[in-house]
C-alpha cells in the first residue's frame, strides 16, 4: 500500500514539474494508447470471428460468379475494412498532436522563465529552474508518446491491410469462360 501511495506522489510531482500542459499530454497518450489497445486485441483476437462468418457466409453461397456476386464480395471486403481500421484515424490524429502539445508545453514554460526573469532581473537561476522544467518535460513527453503510437499505429495499418488482402483472397470469385 505504501508502494501504491509512493507512486502516486511520485507520480503527481513529475505532473506539477511539467505543468497543465502535461497533464493534457499524459491524458492523451492514454487516450491514444487506450484505442491502440482496443484495436490490438481486435486485430489479434476479435477479427478471427468476423472473417470466419463472413468467409462461411461468402462459401455459403451458391452464386459466386455473377457481377452482384462480386457487388456482394466487395461489399464484404469494404465492411471487415471499416471495423479494422476503426479508430486508426484516431490514432494518427493524436499521435501528430502529441509533439504539438509539447512544444505548446515549451513555449508556456519559456514565457514563464521570462516572467521571471522581468520580476527578478534575471538572477535569480533557482526560480527559473521551475519555467525551464515546465519548457522541456512536456517537450520530452509529447516526443516520446508521438513516437511510441507511431510504431503501434503503424504496425496497425500494415496489419489491417494484409488481413483485408487476405480477406480479399479466400473470398474468390468462380469466373466461369
């Protein structure tokens, strides 16, 4: 329990350290890795069952030839698409504001080190050490959430497209000649 309170404070120290700014920061890169995870699971368990019905519904079927055939094929293809890539968008968009938010948390913490340095004539190094800190630990946590989810989202995309490719190949069409 102790442990838990420890981390907690620690926790809430490092937030204060780095301003508002990082508390926006860490709520989004738990945003972001919340749907990373959702989409993760998905794509690694969830998806199995919506490819096997719709490869079972696709075999089920005795017209696999014709143009509504295909019209149905890729109707298939289009629906296992928009519920892999669900939320990737998402993801891309917080992944691109994470770097933002941190130089945002940059420029707040300078303009404090600034304000500082008008009240205090620019001396006194001990108070600008708090508008330093609040310039370069958002700047830190918005690169290192930006670049975590860039992996995870791209690992993501690659994933969605191979499986719709191999969506695309079980559900074949009988071209007859």
């Amino acid at each position: 329990m102790l442990f838990l309170i420890e981390g907690v404070e620690a926790t809430r120290a490092f937030l204060d350290s780095g301003g508002v700014i990082l508390t926006a920061i860490a709520l989004m890169i738990f945003l972001m890795w919340l749907m990373i995870l959702e989409r993760l699971l998905f794509a690694l368990n969830g998806y199995r069952k919506v490819k096997k019905t719709l490869i079972g519904t696709w075999q089920a079927r005795s017209d696999r030839a014709s143009w509504n055939a295909e019209q149905i094929r890729q109707a298939f293809v289009a629906r296992a698409k928009l519920q892999l890539e669900q939320n990737l968008p998402m993801i891309a968009t917080l992944v691109a504001l994470c770097p933002l938010m941190g130089l945002l948390g940059t420029v707040t913490g300078m303009i404090e080190v600034f304000d500082v340095m008008a009240i205090s004539g620019g001396g006194n190094v001990r108070s600008m050490a708090s508008g330093v800190s609040k310039a370069t630990i958002p700047t830190m946590a918005g690169m290192v959430g930006a670049l975590s989810g860039v992996f995870a989202n791209s690992w993501l995309q690659r994933k969605s497209k191979r499986e719709i490719q191999i969506l695309e190949d079980s559900l074949e069409l009988d071209i007859q000649h």
